[in-house]
C-alpha cells in the first residue's frame, strides 16, 4: 500500500506572536508521524488546491478578500488572523486534504498535516483559526474529481465541526459526524442538530462533557458514530483529526491519551475495510500542545502504517 505524508513549509509564515495556532504545532505532529518508516518513506509537498476546487464551498468574493495579497496582519475575528503568509499555506492545506483524498482513492494511505486548520471555516467567513473549509472542499474534489457519491467526515478534534456541519447540512450525500467537548466553543454541535429538511440525520453530533477520557470517549464512538457510519455506507472516510481532545491540550478539557488517537485510526480503518471503501484520509485540525501532537502523532502513524489492523 502506498503512503504519503503530505505538507509543504509555506505554512511557516502563516503566524502570529502569540497565538497558540503556530507553525511549531506541525513540527512537533511531523516528528512524530514521520517516525512511521511507511510515512516517512513518502513525504511529498502540498499542493496548490486549484481556484475551482475552493469555489465548490467558498463564494468567489469571500476568496477575493481572503487569498489577496496584504503587507500586514489582519484579524478576521478575535481569534483568527490573516497574515501575509496565509494566503499561500491556507491554498496548500486545502490543497493537502485534497491530496489525501486523491492517494486513499488510488489505494493508499494520506495524512495531510498542513495549517491553517478548517473545520470552523463558513463559505463566507473565517472563524476558528480557520482560513478555508479544507476537508469540505476535499470532499466536494472528490466526488467531482474521482465520481465518489457519498462520503462520511468524522470529526474528532475537541471542538465542534460547525464549518463541516454548515457546508454539508442539506446535503444527503454528506454525513458530517463531530465528537466534541460540550458546551465549548463555538457553541454549536448539540445533540439534535441533525441536517436540514433535505438531509434528515446526515448531520451526527456526539456532545461529551468535560474530562472525558480513553474508555468513556470509545465507548461513545463505538456506540455511536461507528453504527451511523456503517449505516450510511460511505464510499470514502474522511478524518478531521484534531489532536485537541488530549488531557494535555490547553484549549479543551476532554481527556485522552496518545493512545486513544491510535485506536481511534486502527476503529476507522477497520470500518473502511469492512465496508469496501478506502482507506481513510487523515486531515490534521487543531492540537496544541506540542509534545502530544507529537506523541499521538506516533500513535496515529503506527496505527495507520500498520498492514494488519
Ligand atoms: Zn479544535
């Protein structure tokens, strides 16, 4: 099986003094994953994501404003800044996600470990730290791109996927699922939205309170997101991978392990087998403690190198 780890430096001058979104968070995930011969074997520069690509999720005014050129730092909310770096590294981690899902279709396995993140992002705003929908527009690539009708996101970073949920909320084809910590930011993501009227139960949220931990959290996946993805029979998973949910992460309170993150990979490439689909394509979302982004980034490596589930 072919592997690639996929990320490109332009993400470095994505930065703001401060923020805890920094460009250190992917040198601390690589680190780890990279300790996987499999992934290590074939780490390739992200891409590009091409104009038309981002307009299947963005309108093309937000994308005027958001991908021009700038001299200084803007700040599109409180918490989310546009330097002028961004504009480069926000293309390459949308054209990462859709590399991922390009290597999973042709037979591989794809972590797409690029920044700005994108779950949060809206159509028409930045929010969150995030800049574009990436794996939103990964999704819409895909089934362009490669004629895959439906497709399932899991998303377990410790905050809502509102972003996901937003793009894909009256679209049947599309199952949005999010575990997250609740009530936390942003605030969305309780447990009866469930997709519009076009869309009755595509959308899956999984709220879990503060100090959740390793055995708790997998019980709730495997009672609940596992059975509604098996459900819905998707012909390609993709994973919004965020690395928040770990006990030391600064921005959330749920409590997992380095290695809840490896049998949360080995549960969904498990599921992918059994449903014929491909393997899944990691994304990386959020995480910001940088030595469990590197551990767990070992985990979810030999978990995802690893031929025999
Ligand atoms: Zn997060």
């Amino acid at each position: 099986v072919s592997a690639v780890t996929i990320s490109h430096p332009s993400h470095i001058r994505h930065a703001s003094p401060g923020h805890p979104e920094r460009p250190e968070r992917i040198a601390a995930f690589l680190s780890g994953v990279l300790g996987e011969p499999l992934l290590a074997a074939r780490a390739t520069e992200a891409p590009l994501a091409p104009r038309a690509a981002l307009e299947r999720v963005h309108d093309a005014g937000y994308l005027d404003i958001v991908l021009a050129e700038r001299p200084e730092t803007v700040h599109a909310d409180p918490d989310t800044y546009i330097a002028p770096g961004t504009p480069d590294a926000a293309v390459r981690a949308a054209g990462a996600a859709i590399a991922a899902v390009d290597a999973v279709v042709a037979g591989g396995i794809a972590i797409a470990a690029m920044r700005p993140p994108g779950h949060h992002c809206l159509p028409q705003r930045p929010m969150g730290f995030c800049v574009l929908a990436n794996i939103a527009i990964a999704v819409r690539h895909a089934q362009a791109a490669h004629g895959v009708g439906r497709v399932a996101v899991v998303d377990w970073d410790v905050h809502h996927g509102n972003g996901t949920q937003a793009v894909f909320w009256d679209d049947p084809s599309v199952l949005a699922v999010s575990l997250h910590q609740w009530p936390h930011y942003p605030g969305t993501g309780a447990a009866d939205e469930r997709g519009g009227p076009g869309a009755a139960g595509a959308t899956l949220n999984v709220p879990l309170p503060a100090g959740t931990g390793h055995d708790a959290y997998l019980a709730r996946f495997r009672a609940e997101v596992l059975p509604a993805v098996a459900a819905f029979r998707p012909e390609l998973v993709v994973v919004a991978c965020g690395l928040d949910a770990h006990r030391d992460d600064p921005l959330g309170d749920l409590e997992l392990e380095d290695a809840t993150f490896g049998q949360l990979v080995r549960d969904v490439r498990g599921l992918c087998r059994a449903l014929g689909a491909p393997e899944p394509a990691l994304v990386l979302e959020g995480g910001y403690d940088l030595h469990a982004l590197e551990a767990s980034g070992a985990e979810i490596a030999r978990a995802y190198g690893a031929s025999v589930i």
